[in-house]
C-alpha cells in the first residue's frame, strides 16, 4: 500500500518534452501510476481545450 494519492504534473516541459510529445518514459511512469491507482492531475496554464484535447489524443485517460 502506497500513501501517495495523486500526483499534479505541468504539461509544458514536464510531462511533454520540446516536441510537445510525451516520451515513452513519462508515459510508463504515468501508467504505473495509474495501475497503482494514483489519480493523475494535468496542470497548465494552456486553455481547457487544449488539455482535453491532449488527454483525448493520449491512451492513459479514462476520462473523455
């Protein structure tokens, strides 16, 4: 058992390299965490559509 509920990442040089791409090592990590049920919480300054968008296009969102 974990003590780590949620992690927050930024979008923008965190979880997305300079391509704005997320990278086969961010995306593991985000599955591990999911697997482990870490909620996993976007954090930007880009407008709402951007991000749902962004989670629409990534196979690690269950929302939609």
């Amino acid at each position: 058992m974990h003590d780590i509920q949620a992690i927050v990442l930024d979008l923008d040089g965190t979880l997305l390299n300079s391509q704005k791409q997320v990278s086969a090592r961010n995306r593991a990590a985000v599955l591990a965490c999911r697997a482990q049920g870490i909620h996993v919480i976007l954090a930007t300054a880009r407008p709402p559509r951007s991000v749902r968008m962004r989670r629409r296009r990534s196979r690690w969102s269950s929302a939609g």
